[in-house]
C-alpha cells in the first residue's frame, strides 16, 4: 500500500507518525547538540514546507539543533552561518505539508527502487563528498561555506540522480516495478538482484557528474520532471516485463 507522506524518502501513514518522528529526535537531542545526520537530512526536508523557511533558513544553516523555548517547551533551531540562531516550529510545517500529497505520489514499487538504487550508490557519494571537502569550500547557489555537518552532494543537471536512473531503465530495459527491494535491518531499501545493482553501480560510476552543494542549497535546486509513468506502463514491449 503506497503510504500518503514522504519526507527525504522515509514513508509516513499519517501526520501524527511525522510528528513522533520528531519528537522523537527532540528527545534523545539534548539541546545545544547538532541533530545526528540522518535525522538533519529528514528534518531539512520537512522545513522545506515552512513558509517562513526562505528567511529563517538566510545566507544558508550550519546546522540543525535543539534548545528550550521561553514558554519551557523545547524546539528545533537552525545555527546560520551569520552566527545566530532561529528557532523553526516543526508542527506548523507538518501542518502545511499539502493534504493531497497521496493523490499525486509515485507507485510504491517505485519509490522502493529508487530509494534502493540510492543506497547502492551510497559509497560513491561517501567517497565523493570526503574528497572534495577541503578548505574553502563553498555552496555554488548559496555561496555559504560547506563543513560535513552542512554539505550535501547533488548530481548536477540535467543528468540528476533521477535522470541517470531513468537513463539506466531505458538502457537496461529494466520496469522499475518489477525489480525485487529488500530492506537492511528493515529500514535501508535494497536492490536484491545483485547483478542489477552492481550493473547501476557501474552505470553510476562511469555517467554521474557529481559536486558538493550545501542541504539549504539543494532545497532552492528545480526538480525536473521525469516520465518514469511512460516507461513503467510501455506497452510496446521494449521494458522487460
């Protein structure tokens, strides 16, 4: 059954489940600590739909943390790069998250192979980010200063992650519907055709034009629409069935 939410890939029946989501970070955070990456990146992904995000996030954020409000209630707060802080309200971007987002999501098969395909590139992307990260270095649309807590890597245009992927299905004549997606420890989805998987590795490799951008500039990045309906509905008999 295709979940109604998606934030940085991680599936939520309800709200109420992004909420505990949450909570459940505020919780084992205790305030003044930068959240864990994993946790950062699904956080950067939900304030996206913050209305006030463009200017809490400013010249671009360092880090995601936590501290107590006035009110005794504690909360997430964006470190920016001018030094100061700001504190950003988790439930009201839930609440803005749009209630039609179900309506308009991709197959659930879909989603599953692209978050496999995503980790079976995950060391490449390590490897990446580890080497470029040197003194100096700064976010090409933001401009700010990129440390490991804030860099992000993105694939550069027009060849984005999902286009190489697609390029891939089309090349291989691969339905991303039919490909089997395991789960390591239940969480991490996994391309369990080992052929396929190291074939997209290789794909990857040789085809992806990788730079290090930071996560406040990946969330200003177009998403560039992909037919992936056309290729997983083709009745011409070109994708393997």
């Amino acid at each position: 059954m295709t979940l109604p939410y998606q934030i940085n890939e991680e599936d939520f029946p309800t709200k109420d489940h992004i909420r505990n989501r949450c909570r459940d970070i505020l919780a084992r955070t205790p305030d003044g600590i930068d959240v864990a990456d994993v946790d950062a990146d699904f956080l950067y992904g939900l304030f996206q739909y913050h209305d006030e995000w463009a200017d809490k996030a400013g010249a671009g954020v360092v880090a995601i943390t936590t501290q107590m409000t006035p009110h005794g209630t504690r909360c997430f707060a964006l470190r920016r790069h001018c030094g100061t802080e700001v504190d950003i309200s988790f439930p009201h971007s839930i609440k803005l998250i749009p209630s039609t987002w179900g309506q308009t999501r991709q197959p659930q098969q879909l989603l599953d192979f692209r978050a496999g395909a995503r980790t079976a590139i995950n060391q490449q992307i390590r490897t990446f980010r580890d080497g470029a990260l040197g003194a100096g270095s700064s976010c090409p649309v933001t401009g700010e200063p990129l440390a490991r807590g804030n860099a992000a890597v993105d694939h550069v245009a027009p060849r984005t992650f999902d286009q190489l992927l697609y390029d891939f299905c089309l090349e291989t004549q691969t339905n991303p519907l039919n490909v089997v997606v395991g789960s390591l420890n239940g969480v991490v989805a996994t391309i369990d055709d080992a052929m396929l998987c190291a074939a997209w590795e290789r794909y990857h490799l040789a085809h992806a034009q990788l730079r290090l951008i930071s996560k406040t500039g990946n969330l200003k990045l177009p998403k560039p629409s992909i037919p992936w309906f056309e290729l997983y509905t083709s009745s011409s008999g070109d994708i393997d069935q």
